[in-house]
C-alpha cells in the first residue's frame, strides 16, 4: 500500500494565498492586520514558537507586536496588560502564549480577554459558539487539523474517528469540530482502558497527548489515517510526535509527520482568524 504523507505546509501555503490578498484589500481600505503576541516568561518553547509565528506573519504582510511580561507578574498587572491591548485599536488580534505561570488563573485571563480580538478562540464566548456551532473564532491547532484534513480530501462525514487527549485547547474543541463535520467521533484520555485495542477499531486516529512515540503499530487498524499532533522535545534539541512514525507508517494510509505536518498550519490559521475578525469590523 503506498502510505501518504499529510505535510501541513502544503495546507499552510494554500491558506495563504487567500490570507494574503485579504490584507492588500484590507490595507487598501486603510487597516493594516496586526496581532499582539503576549508572552508571560521567558520558556525557550514559547519564545521559538513566537519566533516562527512573528515570520510566518511577516511573510503575510500581517504587523506582530510583541508584548513580553516577567514571568513573576502578578496576576492583576497580566489582566491590564490584556486591557490595554482589548483598548488598542491597532490590534485586531491577540495571541496569549499558554500555558501561564501557576500563579495566574487561565480562567481570569480567558475572561479578560475581548473575543473580538480572540484568534485562538480561547474565551468562553468563542468556545460558546463553537458548542452551539455558530460562526466565531475557534482554536488553531484542532482547526488546523480539520483543514488539513479537508486539503488532503479525507472524508470525514460518517467516518469513525478517535481523538486521544481531551484538552480545551485540542482535544474537546476538535471533537466538536469534526462532529460539526458529520464525523463519528470518539474522545480518548488516560483514564480510558484498552486503549491500544479500542484504538485499532478506528478509521481516523489523532494523538493529542504530548506523550513522544506513545501510539505505536498495536494502536491502527491497516490503512488508517493518523493524525499526529504531539510536540515533544528530543535530546538533539529538536521535536518528535506522539506516533511512533516509522512503524506506524507502515500500517497507515496517510500520516502527518512531525516537524512538518499539523504545526506547519497553526500559525496560518491564526492569521486566517485575524483577517477575518478585521473584514468584520472594517468591511461591513
Ligand atoms: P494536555 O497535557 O493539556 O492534555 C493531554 C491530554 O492527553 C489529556 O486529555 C490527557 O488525559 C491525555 N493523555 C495523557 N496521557 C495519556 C495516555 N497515556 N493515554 C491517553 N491519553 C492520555 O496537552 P495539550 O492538549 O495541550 O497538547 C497535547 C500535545 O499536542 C502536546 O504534545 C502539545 O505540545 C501538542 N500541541 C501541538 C500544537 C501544534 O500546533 N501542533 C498546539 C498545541 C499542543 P487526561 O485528560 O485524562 O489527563
């Protein structure tokens, strides 16, 4: 069987084609897109991830401003820092680096947050729309994975999927996705049991659980399709999957790899979401 290999960049590079003529019209009509990236600390993970997205952005026109806080600020300096961007009519998007230090409640910060400015669809409001599945932002990983999906032409609708790891900002909000999708969707977490069996029953498998090479071949069913959204770091200083790539490659139809497969789509799809909350509130 000849196995596939979903490589996010070309999903990302067909999403920005459209991203990118959004903003020469929107620049034309006097508003230059531009998202603020708050980063709470210095963790090397967040300052990379920042790096790749403030390029990702350049190469789409888009403005980045970076707005970085010590990581001993107090919960309530953090919450006017997030004021003040929700005020600042030159940012139409928001990027809040997660997850925080434990001395701020995420919940205070989802809360703080105006949803206009929301692009990685992490206030209650968007998650709100998202579960009664009225348009909004939504966040970027779990709507990376669908469009990537959808580019590849992996049909979804009455498609069996399972989705190990059960997260807000991954897990759950994919699931809600892909129902939207008229996919059969199944959640998974490390409480569930026989995972390794109930697994090898599915027609599309997404590992969400930052666990490196946790889902080997015992896990897929021959020809399945197998979504990899770990991130882990490796010894080397680079990154790996939660799929054990090289033998659970042999047994799929089509897989993401990593470094090159879901997180390529990421950053695309947050300016996907900047761009549109703009033609929102501009091109009426
Ligand atoms: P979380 O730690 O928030 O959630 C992990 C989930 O996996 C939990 O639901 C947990 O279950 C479940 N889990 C953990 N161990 C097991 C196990 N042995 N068997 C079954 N389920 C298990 O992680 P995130 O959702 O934030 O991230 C998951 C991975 O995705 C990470 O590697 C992260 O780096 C990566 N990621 C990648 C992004 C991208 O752009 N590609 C963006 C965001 C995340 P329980 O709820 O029972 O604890």
């Amino acid at each position: 069987m000849e196995i596939k290999e979903l490589k996010g960049l070309a999903v990302a590079n067909s999403i920005k084609e459209q991203i990118v003529s959004k903003v020469k019209r929107l620049k034309a009509n006097g508003v230059n897109p531009c998202v603020a990236i708050l980063r709470v600390g210095d963790n090397p993970d967040d300052m990379a991830y920042e790096n790749g997205a403030t390029k990702r952005m350049a190469g789409m026109e888009i403005d980045v401003k970076h707005i970085t806080l010590d990581g001993d600020i107090s919960e309530e300096n953090c919450l006017d820092a997030i004021e003040k961007l929700n005020r600042d009519e030159t940012v139409h998007g928001v990027l809040i680096l997660m997850p925080l230090p434990k001395h701020i409640r995420e919940d205070a910060v989802r809360k703080a947050l105006s949803p206009e400015k929301d692009i990685d669809g992490i206030t209650s409001a968007n998650m709100a729309r998202l579960f009664m599945q009225r348009e909004g932002m939504v966040p970027c990983t779990p709507k990376g994975v669908v469009e990537l999906l959808k580019y590849y032409e992996i049909p979804l609708q009455g498609k069996r999927v399972l989705i190990i790891g059960r997260s807000l900002i991954v897990g759950k909000p994919l699931a809600l996705m892909l129902l939207n999708e008229n996919a059969t969707v199944t959640i998974a977490h490390s409480r569930t049991e026989n995972l390794s069996k109930l697994s090898s029953e599915f027609d599309i498998v997404v590992c969400a659980i930052g666990k490196a090479r946790f889902l080997t071949k015992e896990f897929v069913k021959d020809g399945a399709v197998i979504i990899d959204v770990g991130i882990n770091p490796t010894p080397d200083g680079g990154i790996t999957g939660d799929v054990e790539y090289e033998t659970v490659s042999k047994k799929a139809s089509a897989i993401t790899p990593v470094p090159g497969g879901v997180g390529s789509v990421t950053t695309t799809i947050l300016a996907k979401q900047l761009v549109e909350t703009c033609e929102r509130q501009y091109l009426k």
